[in-house]
C-alpha cells in the first residue's frame, strides 16, 4: 500500500483502505489535534458528515465478495458495503478516515477494494418521534 506525507508531523501514513489511489489526499485524513468528522459522499450531491465523538459502537462482518460495516452513532445506524473493507474498519476505529466515497463497480473491480453502497438508518426511537 503506498504512503504519503502530511504536511502536519511529516511522518508516512498510510492511504485510507477503501479510496482508490487517485482519489486520496492528504486532507482525507485524520489530523492530530482537531474533532474530526466522518464525511461519507453517496453521489456528487449528497454527503453527510458524522462526529467520531458520538460513534458508540461499530461491527465489521466479512464475507465472501461483500464486506459490511455497521457504525452506531445511537439516533442512526450507518452501514457501509462493499468490497474487502477490513482494513477500512480498523482506520475507522482508530479515528484515522475523513472522507468515504461511495464508488462504482468497475472502480472497485480495479482497486480490489472500495465502498460501493452507503446507507444512514434513522433508529426506531427517532423514526417515532418524527412521525
């Protein structure tokens, strides 16, 4: 997996597991000293972003050719499927991804990894109170 440098410490780190090498930069990633936020983009025109702070909890379940990862922020549920997405959910648990695109296919056909459906579950209790 390639690295790059962060202007911040200077130090290698590596790319987010679920980004093509094309699409990440350096400010796609976690920056010591600030609250960051999950940013995940479903299409051009649709992004929603998420504070780690309020992730309660998150569960990774591996299959063959579809990978799901499930982060609890208690009012939703996020669910992130996809391709080989384990190396994502171990940077997603150390705070270290700011930006997951939701992406096609054929780009993850050629990456071999990727994120390819992003869904944001409203919880029972909060579906309730907005009925």
């Amino acid at each position: 997996m390639d690295t790059y440098k962060t202007p911040q410490d200077g130090e290698h780190n590596k790319q987010a597991a679920s980004q093509p090498e094309a699409e990440v930069s350096e400010n796609e990633r976690y920056e010591p000293g600030r609250t960051p936020m999950l940013v995940l983009k479903r299409s051009e025109s649709e992004m929603k972003a998420f504070a780690y702070a309020y992730l309660l909890n998150s569960e990774f379940l591996g299959n063959e050719g579809e990978d799901v990862i499930h982060l609890d922020y208690g009012y939703c549920v996020v669910s992130l499927a996809g391709r080989n997405l384990a190396e994502l959910y171990r940077e997603i648990c150390d705070h270290h991804v700011k930006f997951i695109p939701a992406i096609g296919p054929a780009v993850i056909e050629k990456h071999g990894r990727g994120v390819r459906n992003i869904h944001v579950e409203p919880k029972k209790e909060e579906k309730e109170k907005g009925a």
